[in-house]
C-alpha cells in the first residue's frame, strides 16, 4: 500500500532532496519504519529511542493532526496522504 509523505524541508537531505515520497505500511508507525528502510536515518528525527513520535514532531493524516486519532498507531490506507511538520516556536 502507497501512501504519500510531505517532508519538511529540515528532512529532505535524507531523502536525496525529495519534498514527497512514498512509503508502506498499514500504520504511521510502520510507515515509519519503511521510510527509514528507504531513506536512512529519517526515523531518529521523528522518533525518541522508545519508538514514540518525537514532541516537536506533528504528523497529519489527511490534514487531521494524529494525536487527536490513535497517534502512531492511527491507520492509513492507500492513497492517503500524510504530513510531517515541525513545531515551530519562537517569540
């Protein structure tokens, strides 16, 4: 199953400067585990080392924010479209 993936800009030099990509698997957390199969070191940026999707890390799924469905446990399905997006603070 294909899903798209946003990447934000910060990402992109570890996905040869790809703003989309591809990547499979039936939850966030297992598309995140593909798309570092393909594009290594990506999954240390959006996860902590337990496995858990990083605070300052906001991923949508089909622009709903996944903290407000199942996390990284939320489904996807083909065609859907997912967006990574950084926190942004500052004053």
């Amino acid at each position: 199953m294909a899903v798209k993936v946003l990447i934000p800009t910060p990402l992109r030099n570890l996905t040869g400067g790809n703003e989309t990509v591809e990547a499979s698997g039936k939850t966030i957390a297992e598309l995140f585990t593909d798309l570092e199969r393909r594009h290594p070191g990506i999954k240390e940026r959006l996860c902590d080392d337990k496995g858990e999707i990083r605070r300052f890390v906001n991923v949508y799924h089909n622009q709903e924010d996944i903290r407000f469905k199942d996390g990284k446990n939320t489904a996807v399905n083909d065609g859907d479209d997912i967006s990574i997006v950084p926190a942004i603070a500052g004053g």
